[in-house]
C-alpha cells in the first residue's frame, strides 16, 4: 500500500485542553471567556449562552477553531465527558432568525367585535 492510500488517523478530541471562547453579538459587545477544559467551554456555548449566539461563537484550542455546528456535535458525542443538562440535539442551528429553515412567524388577524 502506497503512503497516499493509508486511511488518515484522525485524533480524538481532546476535552481536557485549555480552550478561549469568544462569542460575537451584533447588538452587545464580543465576550470572550477562558475555560480549564475544553468540554467545559462546549458546554457552556451550548446550555449557558442563548441558543442563537451558537451560530457567531467559536472555541480556540492550541490554535484550532471549533465553531457553530461542530461545537454541537461535540456535545453531542457519546465521547463527552460531562453530564449533559439539555437532551441531544435541542438547540437547533437552523432555527436562528433570518436564517434559511428558521420559521416564520405570521400576523395574526384581529377578531371582529361580535354584534
């Protein structure tokens, strides 16, 4: 077998790094948090921090950047070493306003006064 065709061994996470989590906001200022462990900084985005401020938060590890989907995917992970507080998969990323797939709220007509 050529060096070309051997499978590429992919590391696991490391949940136990250092992490920095920075969240940008478009009506507050960017927060930026340092964590011990990285699954502590994964937990935090997904059950701390409002449900649509995942989609403009990333973690920084040892120079690597996680963001949005793949912060959630972490969480979701069977590898996740903290006991999770919200089900799998319940903050949806589609959801967020003006996003495609986000549900569109629509006006509701007033009832007529009864005569």
């Amino acid at each position: 077998m050529e060096e070309s065709d051997a499978p590429l061994a992919i590391a696991p996470f490391d949940y136990e790094a250092h992490a920095e989590l920075f969240m940008a906001g478009k009506r507050r200022a960017a927060k930026y948090l340092r964590f011990d462990r990285a699954a502590d900084a994964i937990r935090f985005a997904i059950e701390e921090a409002p449900s649509r401020s995942l989609l403009l938060t990333h973690i920084e590890i040892d120079n690597a950047r996680i963001s949005g989907r793949e912060i959630r995917d972490l969480y979701d992970s069977d590898a996740f070493p903290l006991t999770r507080r919200l089900p799998s998969g319940s903050a949806d990323l589609e959801a967020a306003p003006g996003r495609a797939g986000a549900p569109r709220s629509r006006a509701i007509e007033p009832t007529p006064p009864s005569r």
